[in-house]
C-alpha cells in the first residue's frame, strides 16, 4: 500500500498537464479569433475603397452625360481626343488583342498624352483621384423629324481611397439635334 502522499503528487502533476493544454488549446483559440477579426476588417476596407472607386465613377458618367446633353450643336461632338472626344475602334477590323476598345488604350492614369476629361466637382470624401470620363461618337443617322441623332458611348473610370483599387462605368446616351 502506498503512503498517502504519493496520491496526492500523482494529482498534482495531472492538475498541471490538464491545466497547460487547456491554456495551449486557450492561446489557439484567440490566435485563430484575432485572425479572423483582421481579415474581416481587411475585407470591410477593400469593400469600402471598392465602393468609394465606384460612386466616383458613377460621378463622372453622371457628369459626362449631362456634358452631352447640354451641347447644342452635333459637331460638339466630333472627334477631339485631346479634349476627351474619340472616335469608336473601327468597326470592320476583327476584334484582337492588337486593336483593344478606345477605354482600354487610353492613359488614364496621365502617363502620355491627356485624352479624356477630368471631372472637378464635389466628390465622395476619400476618393484619391478626381475621376475621368470619355465620350465616343458611336454613330450619326438623321432623324425622323429632321436633324441629326448622335449615339455616344460614355466611359467613365474612377478611384477609391488608394489609386490601386479602380472602378470603370460605361453608358450609351442619344441626342437628337435640330436641323
């Protein structure tokens, strides 16, 4: 038989190795907690650039629709790239890499030659980069009531909080002008 104090050094050291991986399995968890509490809030903050890229885009397709709406003239809308104005990719070249759409062949970002229009207005706060916007004269027919009806595509591109998260909007807007 053994002496009563063996029994209780026998317990007390299963108290300790109980208490240790329970403390172990403790420390994992939180680990694992405060992980998943950081890439929620890192989602949450791309989810925010996200939207702020796209109310600025969605600012300057607004402003580059009323631009075409308040020119009184067809030949406001000429071709003009320096002033944000083009002409569509030719239609009878089969689509390729090698003849992207005019949005895509653009600098938007300033390197070379300006051939869009920058939209100065009130912006989201955040928003790192004032938005662009061109317009592309798609195609000309007269109209039923006389004049002429301009078919144009608008593009418009803009930025979130950092210039790395970017949002692109495109619409289709008609204008018929009077003989």
């Amino acid at each position: 038989m053994r002496p009563v104090q063996d029994l209780h050094c026998i317990q007390r050291g299963t108290a300790l190795v109980m208490t240790l991986i329970f403390l172990v399995l403790l420390t994992i968890l939180g680990i694992t907690a405060i992980n998943i509490s950081a890439l929620e809030e890192k989602m949450a903050g791309n989810s925010k650039d996200q939207n702020l890229a796209f109310q600025a885009a969605e600012t300057a397709l607004r402003a580059g629709e009323t631009w075409v709406g308040s020119t009184t003239s067809a030949t406001a809308l000429d071709p003009d790239p320096a002033n944000g104005i083009h002409a569509p990719a030719d239609p009878s070249l089969t689509p390729t890499v090698a003849t992207p759409e005019v949005w895509e062949s653009i600098a938007w970002t300033g390197a070379g030659p300006v051939q869009y229009k920058q939209y100065s207005g009130i912006l989201p706060l955040g928003v790192s980069t004032n938005p662009k916007y061109i317009i592309e004269k798609l195609s000309s027919a007269p109209a039923s009531g006389g004049g002429t009806t301009i078919i144009v595509r608008i593009t418009a591109r803009g930025t979130g909080a950092s210039d790395s998260t970017v949002s692109m909007v495109q619409s289709t807007y008609a204008k018929t002008y009077p003989p």
